[in-house]
C-alpha cells in the first residue's frame, strides 16, 4: 500500500506483473470466512482491496502491458460482480486493451492448478489470449516424473497408523453426507490436485500411493518439482 499511495516510488517500467492476495476470492478462502462471519472480496479491507492499489500504480506508470494473475473462482465470485468491476477499471477507467483466461498448469507440471489470467495493452494489438495455443493437458507430465526413488523417501513421510485411518474414517463420513473432503490418492501415472499452503498439515489433499498399505506425503522437495 505505501507503493500504490507514492507510486513514484516504483522505477519506470514496460511490463508490470501482479498476483494480488486471492484468499478473499477463492472458494476455500471464501468458504472459511463465511463460516467466520468475516467479509470476503472487496469487503476483505486487508486482501481484498489491493487490486485498487494494482490499479493505481498502472494509472501512474501507465506500461505497455501488464499481466495480472488470481485463482479460477474470481471471474465466479460474488456471482460475477466482483470480476466484472475488475473488468471495469481496467477497460473503462484505465483504458486498457484487457484478454482473460484460465489456463491449468497441467501441460507443464503434474499437476492440475487452474488459474486466470488477464493480459492488458495500452494499445490496441489484436493479441487474444483466449486464442493463444497451449500445449495438450494430456500431454504434460505426470506425477512418476517429480517422484524421489522409493527406497530414498524418508519413513517419516509414511503417514502414522492413526492419522491414516483418521482421513480414511473422516472420508467415510463425508461421502455419506454427499460431499467430496477427505484424502486423495495418486499414483505415478496421475497428475494431482492443487498443492495448497495448507499442504504441511496432514497431506490429505495429495498423497503418494507407495508399497505397504499406507501412503506418504509428498517431500519438500517434490513439492517444489511439482509447481515447476
């Protein structure tokens, strides 16, 4: 904020890259603030405001080009009104040539972790992101790929007995209520779910099948192969 509120402070620049906060628009982010009763998107005074300040710095230093990044669920959330007022300032208030897209990051890691993407010129260029050609998902790697040797993966990522048969009770549970929490399990020839910064908890959202019965999470190392 002590940018947007000086932008001079910035050095001149062509391109300006962002990734402003997205846990007011996520749908885990938004689905624990409601069960906070705390506000989410613009009302999240602390996260959610800090596209206006991405904002302003554009309108300072007005660059060729910019390209802003946030997670799938902001073009969904507030059933489509905190997009379209992104939409808004970009295109009407800044005057910008703005392109969107979701793009999964499944052709180049196994891993399938969607994200949009919003590409804007301050002159007209004809560039389409939505026509731009990415590779195959199909194609990408899968997950055998990032995996250290078995006989080299330290036991102690090998889930314990008890927090093993917690997520395989607790997936029972939920999936006779109707819904999907629980454990997930991969294989080398799988690509997995989005690894979350929650990930150091427990593991459950992307576990290692492995020899043994029991699986194992993921090591740091792996981790840091799995987003590239």
């Amino acid at each position: 904020r002590e940018y947007s509120q000086d932008p001079s402070r910035i050095p001149e620049h062509d391109v300006l890259l962002a990734g402003f906060p997205c846990q007011p628009f996520s749908i885990a982010g938004v689905s624990k603030k409601n069960s906070l009763g705390r506000p989410h998107g613009f009302l999240c005074d602390t996260q959610g405001t800090l596209f206006f300040d991405t904002a302003r710095i554009i309108q300072y230093h007005r660059p060729a080009a910019f390209l802003l990044e946030n997670v799938k669920n902001l073009e969904r959330h507030d059933r489509g009104r905190t997009f379209a007022t992104i939409m808004n300032v970009l295109e009407n208030e800044l005057g910008y040539h703005v392109t969107k897209r979701v793009i999964s990051s499944q052709p180049w890691v196994p891993q399938k972790r969607e994200r949009i993407f919003i590409v804007g010129f301050r002159e007209h260029t004809g560039f389409d992101l939505e026509r731009l050609e990415l590779p195959a998902p199909e194609k990408g790697p899968k997950l055998g790929s990032i995996l250290e040797p078995h006989d080299e993966v330290d036991p102690k990522y090998t889930l314990s007995p008890k927090l093993w048969q917690y997520l395989q009770d607790y997936k029972v549970k939920h999936s006779k209520k109707g819904n999907g929490f629980g454990y997930s399990l991969f294989g080398p020839d799988d690509v997995t779910r989005t690894l979350s910064a929650r990930y150091h908890k427990d593991g459950s959202e992307i576990l290692v099948a492995q020899p043994g019965g029991r699986p194992r999470r993921l090591t740091p190392r792996e981790c840091a192969r799995l987003m590239g």
